[in-house]
C-alpha cells in the first residue's frame, strides 16, 4: 500500500501516463481512501493544465471563456440554494431589539461607549444603519465590526464600485435581501443606473468592468460559494489581467466580510431601516 508521501513523489508521473499498470493501480486504490490525496491530485492536474496557458498574455477571449464556464458553475450552485423565483428557503427569525441611539440610557441597550462609535459611522456614512444598531448590543462587538467594515469597504486601492459591486453579489447568492439592498443604493449613489444593477444581479459578469475587475468579480464570487475548490485557472486570469497580491487579497477580504455580515443579518432577521421591527 503506497503511503500519503509516495503518492505525492508518483502524482505528476500518474497524471502524464507515465506509471506502469500495477503502478497505476496502486495509487488508484489510496486514491479512492484519501480525501487530501484526491484534493491534492485534482490541484495538480488544474495547474498542469494552467501552465501552457500561463507563459503567454491571455487573450481576451480566453479570459472571456474561463470567466464563463466559472461563472456558469457558480449559477448552478447558487440556484440549488434557493427556492423558486430565487427566494431564500430558509424560515424567518426571531428579530433582535435594535439599539435606537440612546443618549448614553443604558435602559434603550446605549451606552457613552456606543454612542461614540454610533457619532463615527454617522460621520462616515451619513446614518447608522440597522445592522450597527444590531451588533450594539455588544459593544466589544460593534466596535470589532466596525472596524471592519472601514478597512474593507472605506479605505484600500480597489475602486469603490468595485467593492460595492462585490459585496452585492456575494449577498445576493447568499440570499440577504438585506444586504442586497444597501449595496445596490450605494451602487446607484455611486453612479450606476437601476438597469445595469439589474443585470448585475442577473449576471455578475454584467456591468462596466475591466477585465481585471471582472476576473476579481468571479473569483471573489467563486472563494464564497466553494472556497476549497477556489480554481488555479481563476486565480490565474486574476493575475494575468493585472491583478496585485494586495488586489487579490483585498476582493477576496470584502467577499470574506460579507459572507459573516450576511448570515448574521439572515439568521436574526434583521429589518431594513423603515421596514419595522
């Protein structure tokens, strides 16, 4: 029985045809046992096949098609997830008491502490939204997310819309309407029309992106939906289209808040700011 290491010394020459048939054989067996030797495996094959591909520019339709079949594949899982007209499944929460911004009446869940943070978000975005008045209820908390959110969405190298585009899809194919909606007015406060935030939301190859942008797009999109099966190839057009490690890790830092903010506003049911509650 070959071990973890020697299936690691064979797998290259496994891929290239180049094992004998009881060798083959052999390491088909741990194969079909290993979990991290299947992974590992697939992960070089995806590489081998890449790096043709990687000692040239891409052409734009190259790009084009990498970006649509990853895209195609994400569609499908996205819909898997939901219900019919692309409705959430998932049943409505208890709803948590929002902190209304108390003057520092510790009776309303303020504080001076909250307050202070409360006056700073107001300052940087104009209004505390309801998801802030959320994690006010722990302020240790409130003040970690908020943290958060300006090093993410306020301060960086990627452009505005960019980010906002990002944290629009990531939430719409994690189902929070809520999100969804502060995004898509942040959007539009930035400059784009209702019509092509709708296609955006249709498809998030839409809009008008570089392809350098649109690679960050997908892969930030495609690191949410599967994040151990995040492709070499996309990660490859990311990097070939312009993308800098410090972009890369900035797309893939808005997708990674988003996906926490998303099912903490989903799980307790957080209303939009008018709606109630």
């Amino acid at each position: 029985m070959l071990n973890c290491r020697e299936i690691s010394q064979k797998a290259s020459h496994y891929l290239d045809g180049e094992l004998s048939w009881r060798e083959r054989m052999a390491v088909r067996v741990h194969l079909l046992m290993c979990d991290d030797c299947r992974r590992f495996v697939r992960q070089l094959a995806g590489l081998i096949r890449a790096i043709p591909f990687m000692h040239r520019p891409a052409s734009p339709e190259e790009v084009e098609t990498v970006l649509d079949h990853v895209n195609k594949r994400l569609e499908d899982t996205v819909s898997a997830d939901m219900g019919p007209g692309g409705a959430s499944t998932s049943p409505a929460r208890p709803r948590l008491r929002l902190v209304q911004g108390s003057g520092g009446r510790e009776e309303d869940g303020g504080s001076d502490e909250v307050e202070a943070i409360f006056d700073e978000i107001r300052t940087a975005t104009g209004s505390v939204s309801n998801m802030f008045r959320a994690y006010a209820r722990h302020p240790a908390v409130l003040l970690a997310t908020w943290a958060r959110v300006k090093s993410v969405m306020l301060q960086g190298t990627l452009p505005q819309t960019l980010k906002e585009a990002i944290a629009l899809v990531i939430s719409h194919d994690n189902a929070c309407t809520y999100c969804v909606e502060h995004h898509s007015r942040n959007l539009a406060a930035l400059g784009m029309g209702q019509e092509e935030i709708g296609r955006l939301l249709a498809d998030p190859l839409a809009g008008s992106f570089t392809p350098k942008e649109r690679a960050l797009l997908v892969l930030a999109r495609q690191a949410n939906g599967d994040p151990h099966g995040a492709s070499v190839d996309t990660l490859d057009v990311a990097r070939r289209t312009g993308a800098s490690d410090l972009e890369i890790i900035e797309a893939l830092a808005v997708m990674e808040l988003f996906t926490s903010l998303n099912r903490f506003l989903n799980t307790l049911d957080i209303p939009l700011e008018g709606a109630g509650g």
